[in-house]
C-alpha cells in the first residue's frame, strides 16, 4: 500500500473508530456479561497467610445417602461417593497420589451407638498416625493426627439420627496447602434438609 493511500484511509477511519469508542454497550450485552459474572464461581483461601484465588465446584448427595446435601469444593479436587464397609462415604481427594490430601465423610450404619461412633472416630483416627484428643466446636469428638509422615485430623458428628465421622489428612509436607482446602469443603457442606451446615 502507497503512503499516501495509508494515511487517506487512516484519516477516514479516525471518526468511524473513535464513534465506537464512545457508544454505550447495548443492554443486552452488558446482561450478558452480568449473568457470565455471577455464573463465575470463585473465593479465596488463606494458605500460609496468603490469600488464593480458587474456582469451586458444586457437588449435591442424591436419595441414596442417608442424609441429602451438598458441598461446595475448591476446583482440582476429585468427588467420589461409594459404600464402604464403615458406610456410606463421600471422598474428596486432592489428586491421584493421596499423600497430597484426602478429605472424606462417611455416614455410620443406622442403629451405631454414641459410644461405638466415638470408638469408630478414634479408630479411624489412629489408623492414619498418632491420635491424640483435640476438641473442635460442635464435634463430639475430635483428634489430631501426626506421625508416620501423615498429619491430619478426624473429627464426629451427627444430623438426622445418623453419625457421621469426617476425616482430613495429607502428607506432612503438603498439609499446609490442604488444610485450608479441606476446610473450604467443611465450611460449605450444607444439609440440604434444614440449610444446617455440617458442623450445626
């Protein structure tokens, strides 16, 4: 192209460009852009005191548990939901290799005793390193777990009739990065019956 063919068309241009520069996004479009917005799911996590950005996911228990609900977890982990011989489970891992974090909740057998879910908690607890009481808020028992290069916790509750006994745990070095996450998912399970969460 000539020079002074470039600079014509250039000049001509400058109004047309400039005039869309100024208009106004149609209504439509800046609906769209709201509704796009709001359907982005993100929050952050405190991890080592520093805030990070996170993608999360939905996840909702079906008519085959024991109790319904669903449970918001941080993008990246990986739900699975199965029978196990202590009950029904619902799994969260944080990837294939399991040193990098397992969080878990099972739902006892119905007709289990106080004393035989404490005794189950604790178990369950001991089975992944050395167990040692730790009480938490609205648990009805709890403990920490450390050694065999394994930290973690495991911790007891109960919603409508049923036990339940919620286990984090994640290889020493990478607990710092998973406990937040393991938190994020406990802070938002909600029982779907009466909006408790898990912990209420």
């Amino acid at each position: 192209m000539k020079p002074t063919l470039a600079l014509t068309l250039a000049v001509a241009l400058a109004p047309a460009l400039s005039a869309c520069g100024d208009r106004e996004p149609s209504p439509a479009l800046s609906e769209s852009a709201a509704a796009f917005q709001r359907n982005v799911n993100t929050d952050t996590l405190m991890v080592d005191g520093q805030p990070v950005p996170i993608t999360f996911h939905e996840f909702k228990g079906g008519a085959t548990f024991p109790a319904q609900f669903q449970v918001r977890y941080p993008e990246g982990m990986a739900v699975t939901a199965d029978r196990a011989a202590m009950g029904d489970v619902v799994q969260l891992t944080q990837s294939a290799d399991t040193s990098a974090g397992v969080w878990s909740l099972t739902f006892l057998p119905e007709g289990t005793t106080e004393d035989a879910a404490k005794t189950t908690a604790k178990t369950a607890a001991e089975a992944l390193g050395t167990a040692t009481d730790d009480p938490a808020a609205g648990a009805l028992a709890a403990f920490g777990v450390a050694g065999a290069g394994t930290t973690g916790r495991v911790w007891l509750g109960q919603h409508a009739g049923r036990y339940v006994v919620v286990r984090s745990s994640a290889a020493d070095a990478a607990w710092g990065a998973f406990e937040p996450r393991a938190d994020f998912v406990e802070q938002h399970w909600t029982w779907t019956d009466d909006g408790s969460t898990l912990a209420g």
